[in-house]
C-alpha cells in the first residue's frame, strides 16, 4: 500500500514536470524595486546586511530582558497584594522565579552565542557577512 502511494507520488510529479508548459514572459519595463513603503529596500547593501542581524539580536535580547524584568515586578507587586494568602504568595513567588530564570536563560544565550561567536570569529552585534569573490 505504501509503495503504491510513494510511486502514485513519484508519477505525478514526473508527469506534471514533463507536460508542464514553458512560460513566455515578458521583459520590457520590469521594475525590479517596489514604490512607496518598501522602497528603501533597495537601497540595502549585501555588505550592511549583517548590520541589520547585529541590530535584531540586540532588540531580541532587549525585549526578553524587559518581559523578565517586568514579570519580576509583577510578581513582587502580586506579593505584596497578596495580603498573607498562602495561595497568594505561592502564586508570586512562581512569578518571580520564573522571572528569574528567564533573565538567567536570557543572559546565557546571550553568553553563549558571544562564547560560540568568538570562537569562530564572528561578532554577532557588529556582523559582516564575508564576500565570496
């Protein structure tokens, strides 16, 4: 039953491949850049790429830190409105640890990746991508 399947697969796609028809497009006035918001699109360098992969970690990492540090605060202000609820308390201090340790997680990809990086040579926060040619 399974090879049935697997060559009903294989025949279709060899025959969509073999009968497929070529396409003949045109190619006068093909404008490559797109107009209005995603103009500046074009103007991006291969060479400033690895800028942009630099910046997006460093807002990544940025943001994660400011979702833990928030979950800390939130989970010290639910302590202390808690009142001396036993279930209350309980329910902060989960908060709290699990701030904790996504600030812990946080810091050690960050460590990590900067460990992994210079061991290669590569500079995550300032990265270029090496030309080819």
């Amino acid at each position: 039953m399974l090879m049935r399947k697997v060559s009903s697969i294989i025949n279709g796609a060899l025959l969509t491949l073999t009968v497929a028809l070529p396409a003949f497009a045109q190619t006068t006035n093909v404008k490559v850049c797109p107009e209005g918001t995603f103009a500046a699109l074009c103007n991006i360098k291969a060479g400033e790429f690895g800028k942009y992969i630099g910046n997006v970690f460093s807002l990544l990492l940025a943001i994660a830190v400011l979702i833990a540090v928030f979950f800390l605060i939130w989970g010290g202000i639910k302590w202390i409105l808690s009142g001396g609820d036993k279930a209350g308390v309980e329910a902060a201090r989960n908060t709290i640890i699990a701030s904790i340790i996504g600030l812990v997680v946080t810091f050690l990809a960050f460590f990590i990746v900067t460990v992994v990086g210079q061991f290669f040579g590569i500079d995550l926060l300032n990265f270029t991508i090496p030309k080819i040619f």
